[in-house]
C-alpha cells in the first residue's frame, strides 16, 4: 500500500497561520452625502432664524474652565472649583497611578462627601464611578442621577455623559440639546473660521499590536524628530523655526500649547524669510492667543499673508471687514469679495463664511439653499463650524429636512473637539511614562463622555496589561478577571458601535472563543457582520468560515466561497488564508466524506494544543514563507500523484467478454 502524503498533516497548521493573521484595521470617516429630496426650496420667512439666534460672528466668550485640568495641569487656575474638590480627585487619580485601592477609596469618599454637599464636579465623579463600576457596585440609576445633577449645575462633563447615553439608546430628541449645547461651547473662543486646535486622539494600538510609530511621535520634547528640528531652528533653519511654531500653537505630536513659544518661532521664521507664519502671527494678535488682541496688528500680519497667495489669509481679513475691526469701517461687500477669493482656491473656511452671509442675508440677498451648499462643501472637508451649522439646519428643519438623527452625530462631532478633550493629553503622556493605572483611568472617563478612541484605549490596556492595568473593581479591591474581561468586553462594545471594527471583531472573537464570556456563535456572528458592514477583511472571512461549518450560521458553502472572495477583494493581504480556505472548501465539495473533512474539522479542538507551537515558528516570517511554499509544493505533487493512481487504475480495467450468441 503506497504511504500517505505528509500534506493532511500540514494542512490544519497553514489554517492555524490563517486564523492567526490579523489586518491593520482604522476607523472609518463618514461622508455627509445629501440628495435633492433633503433640500427644502420652499420656506416661509417666518421659518427662518433671527440675525442674533445664527449670529456666528459674535465675539468669544469666557473659555471653558475644566475643573479637571486644575489638577492636571498645576499651571492652570480654576476659581469655580473648590480646593478640596481638587485635592480630593488629585489623591483620587494618585491612588490609581500607584496601584493602592485603599488610598483610592478613602479618596472617593471625600469626593461623595462634596457630591452630596451639591458639588457639581464632585457629582459627575461619582457619576462616573457609578457608571463604571469603579469602587462602586455599578448602578445605572444613580450613574443617571449624580450625572443629572452634575449637569444641572452647569457640569459639561456630565451634560457629555448624559448625551452620550441618551445617543446610545437613539433617544435623539434629549441627545441633541445636549450635543447642541457642547458643540457651541466648544466652538467658542475660535474666533476665525480655520479649523481649531484640537487635541490628537492617538490609538495606542494597531490591531493586536501596540501602535509604537504613533506613540514614538507623540513624546513631546523627548522625541528625538523634535530635537533634531529644534536645533535645526536654533541653527538658523527657517523651516525648522515655522515647524516648531506649529507643533507649540497647536499643541501637537505630544506637546503642551504655549502660544508664547509658537509666537517667538513665527516672528523668527519670518525674520529669515519663510512668510508662511503671516497668517498665523495674524491670527494669534486676532485671538489675543497668549498676546493682548489687536485688530489692527492682525489685519497688518494678514494683509502680507495674503500678498502671497495665502489664501486661506482672506478669510481673517473677511471676519474684520464683516466686524469692522482693525479696519476704517465695516464693508460686508469687501467681506464677500475675500471669502469668495477663499472659496475659489478650495479654502473650506471660504465656503462656510460665505454660506453664513447668504444664511443671514448679509450683503447678498438671503438664500438658505445657497447657503446649505455651502456648508456642505466645507463640512465635507471637515470645518467644525461648518458642521456645526449643517447639524443646526437638519436640527431646525431650515433649508434641510429635519433629521435628528444626523443633527445629532454633526454636533456630537464638533463637541468632542471641546477643551475636556485635553484629558487624552493627559492620559497619553501617563502611558507613556508607564503609568498604566492613570492612564486607564483618564481613558475610562473620556469612554464614558462618548470618545470612541477611549474606550478602544482603556479596553486594549485592559487586555493587554492585565493585572498591571490597576483596575479597579467594584469591592474596593482589583479587578477580578470577570471583572477585568467585562469592563474591556463592555468598552469594545461601545467603541464598535461606533465604527471600530477592530472593536467588533474583537467582539465577535470573544464570543466565538467564550473568552471572559459564554461561547455564543450567534452573537459571534452579528459582532462579524457589523465589522463587515465596514469593510473588515478579517470579519467576512470569519463569517465565511462560520457559513463553511455552520457555526452561528447555516451552513451554506456558497455563502461561505462568496465571503472568502469578498475578504480578498477588500485586502490583497489576505491572498494567502483565502486560498487555503477556499480549497478547505473545495475537500469539503468533493470529498465529504474523507478523513481531511474530518482533520479541518477537528482544528478547533487541536488548536490550543499547539497555538504556542504555530506562535513560536509559523509566524516567524521566513518560517512561515517556506512552510506555505512546502505546503503548495507536497499539495501539488499530492493531486498529481493521485491523478496519475486514478488514470493507472482506469487503464488496468479489463473490458468485458463479448461473446457471440
């Protein structure tokens, strides 16, 4: 009897290389895309807003003051926050970079002591404990109540939380007074229609895998790119000198604002010629960013920006026309004539200022549906306040049909560019520095006021650190493991429901695998199918599989071919474990019922004997290369044997005796 090919044996150890592959996976942007029928041509006048309740060109108001931030930044001052309050969440925040739940519950009390003496700040921290099930048992009642109050009393991390809950359980009509409300907060104090800084949201993963190229570019003053431009620019490079007055204006690549930095390295980049820093220098005089405002200085700064086709300069110069500041008098006509000049060179802002003339009627005749194409032309290029001005129209019904829905997630988008975003600073930098426990801590409260970044942050340090995370459960102690899996499995969950297909594949994972939870192959797949709706390679071949062997699914094998083609259509990097699958699927068609039908079926059950095998070798680059140019080789060499067995038989077959009668 002629020996077996070696290939049945390889066979489940390329499919164990297949499950293990995972693709780099991103959220997702969305694109606003309106159809005729949304438009409404026909308004009455009456419909139409006040010139004060759409006055967008007001001057900003008193900045919000993040009682947070007092404690973060020692720097900062915050009068409306009580010194035990911050005493208090300093110890809080303390106990969990150090690991000491004793110290972070004597530490809660206190803080319970201010929330029920009617603190604000104090209530939405116990809120979010509530919540969270941090030194708490969690108790969505009271998380709903002491957030309740906590907004009540002008607390916007609450009014954050609270519209983040009501988002979540599509209640859009409570939703988006809230959002409404944070979004126009955060947008005051931009004074000019350039996108505002903002904070970065920095992923600490890909994938699986740490994100290390992003981290590495986040160090502040101790990554070596920064100090290598800094001393090009105190060499006497210009473009060295406006790069440093980028990163310190903006607060960018793990950097603290500080316009008085970013203001000395613009004026020093002009001095060497570089005049991309005009319109800048124009901007910080205009805000009075870390300067006292001056008008007068801005229209100079901008003036020059602009005589060298700076185009984005003209709209600076358009909001002092339109205001009459640093200039003889207001000229609405010269406004439009500069935003126009912005607009015709692909300037957002350009199309957003125009599109509040024609909202308003100043110095054109009023055309609200002018003034809807105009937003969405800059809101598709991601203006905030052009967003902010689409999400009014779908919320009032005016030159849009109303939408809540969609006037919801427009202001919840402009909302998270608040200053409580700074809180991710804080949390990145604790990471950084190997503070797990801060770092969870901080990520876990910006989960709760809805960042998607967050949850996915807070839930992959979780999984990753494990008892090194400093969780924190709900009897005072650490966090258990079901505790611990729960949190994460809870936080993937939400950051999933919002685009994270990483998210929900991990989601779809842990109830395959019941890891942390009950194995459930039904949930397993709807968590597939929502990362599939998003264009994951990994997830339709998950649910190809699942249609291959009937997990979750019925089993249907043409389901099953079409997912695997459709995994490869999405990711090119997927041509390896597509073609082992689909000849899975080929065995499985022509031979049914063979011992290697059997062998891929037994995979689940050999898989834990030798994951650490196929972790230590297959997936060792070149091991891996060879073994599946092996595999191919002995596959090939295997069919052709057989073939050539089959054809020998079938020549060795006697005809039969014809005999005459």
């Amino acid at each position: 009897m002629p020996r077996r090919s070696t290939f049945p044996h390889l066979l489940p150890l390329l499919l164990l290389l297949l499950s293990l592959l995972r693709f780099t996976l991103a959220v997702r942007p969305f694109v606003l895309v309106i159809s005729n029928e949304d438009l409404i041509k026909d308004y009455s006048s009456d419909s139409l807003p006040s010139e004060s309740e759409w006055d967008d060109f007001s001057p900003p108001s008193a900045s919000f003051a993040d009682p947070w931030l007092s404690v973060l930044d020692p720097s900062s001052s915050d009068l409306s926050t009580s010194d035990e309050f911050s005493s208090s969440l300093s110890d809080l925040i303390a106990a969990f970079s150090s690991g000491d739940p004793a110290a972070a519950s004597a530490a809660a009390a206190q803080i319970a002591a201010e929330a029920s003496a009617g603190a604000p700040a104090a209530q939405s921290v116990i809120g979010f404990l509530y919540g969270a099930g941090v030194l708490r048992t969690p108790d969505k009642a009271r998380h709903f109540m002491y957030h309740s109050f906590a907004a009540d009393g002008g607390d916007l991390h609450s009014k954050m939380a609270l519209a983040y809950s009501y988002f979540r359980q599509e209640m859009y009509e409570k939703a988006v007074v809230l959002y409404a409300e944070l979004a126009e907060a955060a947008l005051t104090g931009f004074l000019m229609s350039k996108e505002p800084p903002m904070m970065e949201a920095v992923r600490l993963h890909s994938g699986t895998e740490e994100n290390r190229e992003a981290l590495r570019k986040s160090r502040g003053e101790d990554d070596e790119d920064f100090q290598i431009t800094e001393y090009q620019a105190q060499r006497g490079n210009a473009a060295a000198m406006y790069k440093l007055g980028l990163l310190y204006y903006y607060g960018l690549r793990g950097l603290r604002r500080d316009h008085a930095k970013a203001r000395y390295w613009f004026f020093k980049a002009v001095e060497k010629g570089d005049t991309r820093a005009m319109e800048l220098l124009g901007e910080i005089y205009a805000r009075g960013a870390g300067v006292e405002r001056n008008y007068t200085k801005a229209f100079e700064w901008l003036s020059l920006a602009a005589k060298q086709q700076y185009y984005s300069a003209y709209n600076g110069l358009g909001y002092l026309y339109v205001k009459g500041y640093g200039v003889e008098e207001k000229n609405l006509s010269k406004a439009k004539e500069y935003f126009q000049i912005a607009a015709e060179h692909k300037e957002p802002g350009g199309h957003y200022n125009l599109g509040v003339l024609y909202l308003k009627g100043l110095g054109v005749k009023r055309d609200v549906v002018t003034a809807c194409n105009l937003f969405l032309v800059a809101a598709n290029a991601g203006q905030p306040k052009a967003l902010y001005q689409v999400a009014k129209l779908f919320q009032k019904g005016i030159g849009l049909k109303k939408n809540l829905q969609m006037a919801t997630l427009l202001f919840k988008t402009v909302a998270e560019r608040g200053p409580w975003s700074s809180l991710s600073r804080w949390a990145l930098e604790a990471y950084l520095k190997g503070d797990t426990g801060k770092a969870l801590f901080l990520y876990s409260r910006m989960a709760e006021l809805g960042y998607e970044v967050a949850q996915s942050n807070a839930a992959w340090i979780l999984d990753r650190y494990g008892e090194q995370s400093m969780c924190m459960g709900e009897a005072g102690g650490f966090c258990s493991d079901t505790e611990r899996h729960l949190r994460a499995h809870s936080l993937w969950w939400q950051a999933s429901e919002q685009g994270n297909e990483h998210a929900a594949l991990l989601i779809g994972d842990a109830y395959y695998y019941g890891r942390g939870i009950e194995r459930d192959y039904e949930r397993a797949a709807e968590a597939y199918l929502h990362a599939q709706s998003q264009s994951n390679a990994h997830a339709m071949f998950n649910l190809g599989y699942m249609h291959e062997h009937g997990q979750g699914l019925p089993l249907d094998l043409h389901l099953a071919k079409r997912y695997y083609d459709q995994a490869l259509d999405v990711d090119p990097a997927a041509k390896l474990p597509v073609a082992l699958a689909l000849f899975s699927l080929w065995v499985r068609k022509n031979y049914a019922e063979s011992f290697l039908v059997s062998f891929i079926d037994a995979l689940p059950d050999t898989y834990p004997r030798i994951q650490e095998w196929v972790e230590g070798i297959l997936m060792d680059e070149g091991n891996a290369t060879i073994l599946t140019l092996l595999a191919c080789l002995i596959t090939v060499l295997y069919l052709r044997e057989r073939q050539r067995r089959q054809a020998g038989a079938a020549a060795n077959v006697q005809p039969p005796e014809v005999g005459l009668n």
